[in-house]
C-alpha cells in the first residue's frame, strides 16, 4: 500500500476507534443491555482476524520471490468464497459490534 493511501485509511481508522471509544464513555450511564454479547464477540472478533490473517498468508505465499505471474488462490475458503479475507475483517467487525453493543459500532460495522 503506497504512503499517500495508507496514511487517510489509517487515520480514519484512528478517529473511527476515538468515536467509538468515546460512545462506550457517554453509554456507560446507561444500563447494560439485556443480552450480554461481549464473551461471543470476543470469540467472533479472534476468528475474524485469525481467518483474516490465515487468508493473507496464503495470498502473500503464492508466488515464489521473483515470480509475477497471476495465481489463483487455493485453500482455506478461497475455494468456497471469492474473498475470505475480507468475509474475515467483517466477522472481526461483527465481533466489534457485539463487544460494544453500541449503535455507533454498529454503523460502523455496516458502513
């Protein structure tokens, strides 16, 4: 990812988890929600970003080094599903959105 890319992706990143950090503070006065996702969240956050990582190790070791051919990937879900990766990131966002059981987490995880 070049500079000029990365910088916008990260800080929108950065103020996304500032808001969100800031939301859970002014909800804290509310009372806890009724279903209590925060352990299942946790649980779908770590296999969002363990398939996530999965998947990009076997997209970052198709190639032998040198090699520029296109390669079609094989294994994992990619035989399934034409980006596990990026099934991956949501399921981590979903875990997010359970974890914090806000509706600005939610948005954030649908838009």
């Amino acid at each position: 990812v070049a500079l000029e890319d990365a910088i916008p992706i990260a800080l929108s990143y950065f103020l996304s988890t500032v808001t969100m950090i800031y939301a859970q503070h002014l909800s804290s006065e509310l009372p806890e929600p009724s279903i209590d996702l925060k352990y299942a969240g946790v649980a779908l956050f770590l296999m969002g970003i363990g398939g996530n990582f999965y998947h990009h190790y076997i997209r970052a070791t198709l190639r032998e080094k040198g090699e520029k051919a296109y390669k079609i990937p094989r294994g994992g879900l990619f035989n399934q599903v034409i980006c596990p990766h990026y099934l991956f990131e949501v399921l981590g966002f979903v875990g997010v959105s359970c974890i914090a059981q806000t509706l600005y987490s939610l948005s954030f995880t649908a838009g």
